[in-house]
C-alpha cells in the first residue's frame, strides 16, 4: 500500500497497490529499467538492487531468497549427477525415528528412503511404480494422500510452493521439466497453485492426519536439511503432538 512506504494514497488511484514508477523510484532504479526487468529481459540486476526491490514489495523471507536464487544460474553439470553417497546416513536418522513416519526425498521430492512407521501413516511407497515415488507426486494424484491429510489443500499447496522454491537450482534439468508437464497432466489442482508462483521455506507446521488405529492425529511436520554438493536433501518427520496417544513417552 501507498501509505505504508510513505506515499500519499491520492483521489485518482485506481487499485490500491504501487505503481511501476513508485516501485523503481523508491528501489532507486529506473521506471524504463524495472520495466525491461518486468518483461524478463537481460538487465543483469545485481544483489543489492534485488534485494531492494524484494523490501519494497514487502516480500517474506523466502520469496526474497526465491528471487535472488532466480538471479543466479544454476550449475546444471553438477545437478545433473544428482545426490551424492553424504545423504546416506540419514536412512539410519529416519529409522531411528520410528515409530513416528519419516523419509528422505530430493529437492525435486523424489523419495531416497523411509522408515518402517511411513505405510501406516503415508503410504507403503515401495509398492508404488517407481516413477510415482515422489512426494508431489503422491501428494496430487493419490486417493490415500486425501484420506489420510485431513487438510489435504493446505498441505499439498505447501509441497507445490516448496517445490517451486527448490526449483532455482533445478529449473534447468530435463527431469524437472518432465516432472512439471506429468503433474500438469495428471492434476488440475497443480495447474492452478502453480500459476500463483507461490513459495515457501522450511517451515514446521501443524497437520491432521488420519490413522488406521488412532483416528484423526494432530501432527507436526519437521523438514530437516542435509546440504549435499549435488543439491539439498531433505528429511520429514511427521511427529504426533499428543505422543501418548501412540503409548510412547513423550520426550
């Protein structure tokens, strides 16, 4: 908003949002600059101008990361190898993490590893074709992932919007594009929450699930991050906030 940036809000205004002019006036760039930029031309921005243009739109944490790393190129030679051999211990972190559900995927969500707790509370992915061993995947286009995510929408628009985040780095592969066309193809729900452009971080979050045995299950979401050369590997524990109800001891 006008007012918000001290800008007076004027009689003539027609939406209620920055002008063009106002956005680059107040980033310190100019309106034909920010206008060549708008159309995706080659204008090189640098960090700092981003970095002043991701203030004045007010944008969260993680949409200012998500437009600086559009600003870089990724390094495709390397992305192409895919994970590295470091990721591997963490089959035994999500082992050890049972009996609550946990499982390792790639930036691009492509399931490496779960745990003996994950059929239960997800799905038995191992059963799965292989190409359809992915969380977004599975998340989109399966029935079991709507019964057992109570709020399925929310949820699934937050896997779009990680996936969106991530793809920085991957844009530029050829599995990513394929990924992108098949989910298209396969989910119009897709279709639309990838129009928005939305992104979002590691967040910890709050869900219900369903469970075969304990019903409707409050559930925390943790994303830890394991940083590999190739790309950044992720592991999900879902953990039950009432663990009692599973008859274990809470921590």
């Amino acid at each position: 908003m006008p007012c918000e940036v001290g800008l007076p809000q004027g009689v003539r205004r027609r939406t209620p949002g920055l002008r063009r002019e106002e956005v680059a006036v107040l980033a310190g760039v100019s309106p034909t600059w920010y206008t060549y930029l708008e159309q995706g031309r080659d204008v090189s921005p640098s960090p700092d101008v981003l970095d002043g243009l991701a203030s004045v739109l007010g944008l969260s944490v993680f949409e200012r990361d998500y437009l600086l790393a559009l600003s870089r190129e990724p390094d495709a030679c390397a992305l192409a190898a895919g994970p590295s051999d470091s990721w591997k211990y963490l089959k035994a972190v999500a082992e050890n993490m049972y009996p609550f559900p946990a499982y390792i995927c790639s930036p691009s969500g492509d399931l490496l590893g779960w745990n003996r707790a994950v059929p239960a509370w997800l799905t038995d992915f191992g059963q799965l074709p292989e190409e359809d061993r992915n969380v977004l995947v599975w998340m989109l286009t399966s029935e079991a992932a709507h019964r057992r995510f109570v709020d399925w929408e929310s949820a699934s628009r937050h896997v779009v919007a990680r996936f969106r985040a991530e793809l920085t780095d991957w844009r530029a592969l050829p599995h990513t594009h394929r990924l992108v066309h098949e989910l298209s193809r396969r989910s119009s729900q897709f279709r639309e929450w990838w129009d928005e452009h939305r992104v979002s971080g590691p967040l910890t979050r709050v869900h219900r699930m369903r469970h075969p045995e304990h019903g409707v299950v409050p559930v925390r979401m943790v994303e830890l991050l394991h940083e590999d050369p190739n790309g950044t590997v992720r592991l999900i524990v879902h953990t039950p906030l009432a663990a009692e109800q599973l008859g274990v001891a809470a921590a």
